[in-house]
C-alpha cells in the first residue's frame, strides 16, 4: 500500500505539540481591511510596538505588558496572525513571537510606520 | 450692552438652513484609531475613492454609487468627517464635498494611498 504510506508520511506526528499549531495568514493574502481593523486595536498596536522594540524570535506569548486576560491575549495574538503582522512558533514549553515587519511593510506601505511612531495629532 | 450685542453677532442665523451644519474635526485632532476604523469599512473607502477621482466640492451626498440608506448614508459621512477625512457645506439644497486629502495625507502619510490604490493582496 504505497499510497498509505506516503499519506502517512506526510502527517507531522500529532503528539509532538502541546497545543494546536499557529495558523499564520501571508501578509500578501491579507485584504486592506484585515490589516486596519487588527492595527484598530489599542492593545494589539502595544504588542506590535513591544515586538518591533525587540529582536525576532525574543518575546514569549507571556511577556508582553497588557492588562488583558491569558484568553483575551491568545485572540489578539490569532488576529495579528490573520492580518499578517505576526509570526509564532513553539520552542520547548514557549511560544515565541515575531513581528512581520519587512513582509506587512511590502504590502501596506507606510502602515505599520504609523502606528510604531505613535499617534498622529492627539492621544492614542 | 456691549456684550450682548457681540455675543448676538457672533452667532449665525439659524434660519438659513434647513437641517444642522455639519460638524468637522481637524486631521490633527484625529486619533490614529479613528483613522483606521473609518477606512476599514467598505462602504466608506468606495465614498473616499469617488472623491479622490473627482474635484473638489463637485459631489453632493446622493451621487456616490453605495448600496445603502440615505440614513445609513449619512452615518457615513459623519464618521467621514469624525475622521478629518471629509469636509461639507451646503450651496442651496445641495450638500457638496471635498476629500480632506492634503490635511489628512500630512497627519497620516500613506494611509489614504493604501486606500485609493486598492487593495494589496486579495479582494477588498
């Protein structure tokens, strides 16, 4: 049964991972409104500024100053996914964070500049 | 009585139009937010890329091509102009109006050619 076997082959094994892998959506995939409603967010754009001060692959989910609970944190996380700003994988028990700044940066010129200089006239 | 009769002076007679002026706010005094959240709505960046193609002041309210109520419409343009996106005045029974394009494009550089030059990646 060769075809079986590839089909098996191809399955990462499930009992690997402690929680289900991040989906992440291409940036070049992510329709404009997508992209302005997940940088509408007061506590998303914190993240986004907390992950752009930092190095890639430094900041884990817990790290991040948001007066926000674990559950509400995970959904923000999943919507900056979707939007294309963020990167995530697992290494040990942690998940790490990435900003995709130069990839979001090709596809929505000038966005995220907005938000990592702060607020245009008056309070954010 | 000085006073009263500045104070008299100052205001507008209100029987010259037939429904309330419409209130604008400065580019300047926009939160980035607001930005965002008024062009992350289809309906409203359709209402921005009318205006765009054509010259100021030439568009009275019931012109643009949207698929909404006049009530429905009109919250539109309120958020519009909420957003320093949009300015109005009333020249006889007509309501015209002009896309605050140089004002809003120096408080938020880019964001309105992210919405005029369509969309990035996939459909709007």
């Amino acid at each position: 049964m060769p075809a079986r076997n590839r089909a098996r082959a191809e399955t990462p094994p499930a009992a690997t991972h402690h929680r289900a892998l991040p989906v992440h959506t291409d940036p070049a995939d992510v329709p404009l409104e997508t992209a302005l409603l997940a940088l509408a967010d007061p506590v998303r754009r914190t993240l986004v500024r907390e992950l752009a001060a930092d190095e890639d692959w430094r900041r884990p989910c817990g790290s991040f100053d948001v007066p926000v609970t674990k559950a509400t944190l995970s959904r923000h996380f999943s919507v900056l996914r979707d939007a294309g700003l963020l990167e995530q994988r697992d290494v040990g028990t942690k998940r790490l964070n990435r900003l995709r700044r130069a990839e979001f940066d090709a596809c929505f010129p000038g966005l995220l500049d907005l938000v990592l200089r702060g607020e245009a006239g008056s309070a954010d």
